[in-house]
C-alpha cells in the first residue's frame, strides 16, 4: 500500500483518513456515472474474503495455499438518492405531480432487482503524504455484485441509514473494460478485484 520513504522521494508514502466519497462508475468510461452518486457517505468497508489449504505430509504441514474468493464491501450513507437506487437496481424511476403533490417511487426489493448485473466502483478517501501535502487514496472495485439495500433505523437522534453493499467479484478487465494484460504489465489471464491509487 506504500513505499518506504527515502530522503530524495518522502511523497510516495502516505495516510488515508476518514471517507468523503463513493460512487458507482461507468463501464464504458470509466468515470462516475450521472446518477451513480453515493451521497453523504458515512462510513466504508472493504475486506477480502479468504480461503486457505495446508498441504500435510510427513506429519507436519509441507505449504499452505491461499486464495482470495472475492472482497466485501460496504458502505453507509444517511442519504437516499432514488436515481441511484434505480441505477443499481435496474428498476425504473416513476414520479407524478408538481410542487406540493409531487412524488417519485421506485419499487423496493424485486424478484428481478435482487440478482442485478454488476457494477464498477470507486471510494475516495482523504490522505496526505510523508510531508503532510494533501492527497488522495482512490479504492476502484472492476466488479461489484450489489445485494439489496438494508436500512437501519430510523432511530432516535441518529436519524435513518441506508447500507449498499457487495461483492467485488475477482476481474480480467479493469473499469473501462480493458484487459489487465493490456495496461498493467501482468500476464494474460490475470484477475484482481481492483486498484489502489494516491494522487493528488
């Protein structure tokens, strides 16, 4: 995740705090989509899921094998963009009415919307580096399988909070659907979740 710093290059190590942002990307592009906004990120997780083998002989362990089945992500929001629900959903956004009778809807947790397609994903963390210059740590999932959305609350003083979250699937192609192989230097075949980027 970083570099150790040397007198002549101290920028390449840095820290990332807190999260201020999250969104769903578009494939073709590989930038945020137009409704892909997660708005007022509260907090964010992102954990690998691990499997392991321990290779026995001779009576003791010979190797240990290991493997990454996929990583879990999640992230908390005290927002409800319904644009965004639709997007990741694949239902459709309907509304009726004007001023005080205007209303939009969205149907909740479908047979169709509970297995949708998945989506790339980006989430941004605050960092600064070695000499305390701002800068940014981007986390870019290529893959992300979304489960249905979850709500907590609504509860006393802390409001109502709705929960995305997924799991980015193992890739070959990064955000804008190119191969690993072609702009990564890795050999043809190889797969990741995604990519970790500091830039400022």
């Amino acid at each position: 995740m970083s570099i150790t710093p040397t007198t002549a290059d101290p920028l390449r190590t840095f820290e990332g705090f807190s999260v201020s942002h999250a969104a769903i990307l578009d494939y073709s592009t590989g930038l945020e989509d137009i409704d892909g906004d997660i708005y007022g990120v509260d907090n964010s997780s992102i954990s690998p899921n691990l499997g392991s083998y321990d290779n026995q002989g001779d009576d003791t362990t010979l190797s240990e094998w290991n493997w990454l089945n996929y990583a879990d992500i999640t992230v908390e929001a005290g927002y409800i963009p319904f644009k965004l629900v639709a997007l990741m959903t694949g239902e459709t956004l309907t509304s009726s009415g004007s001023g005080p009778t205007f209303q939009e809807s969205v149907l909740l947790w479908t047979d169709r919307s509970l297995n949708v397609p998945p989506l790339p994903m980006l989430v941004r963390i605050p960092a600064k580096n070695a000499n305390g210059l701002p800068s940014f740590l981007d986390f870019v999932l290529f893959k992300v399988q979304f489960a249905p959305m979850t709500f907590a609350g609504p509860q006393y003083k802390n409001g109502l909070k709705v929960s995305y979250a997924g799991k980015a699937l193992l890739s070959t192609i990064d955000e804008t659907g190119t191969l690993l192989s072609s702009s990564y230097g890795v050999p043809v075949g190889t797969r990741a979740v995604g990519r970790m980027i500091h830039h400022t």
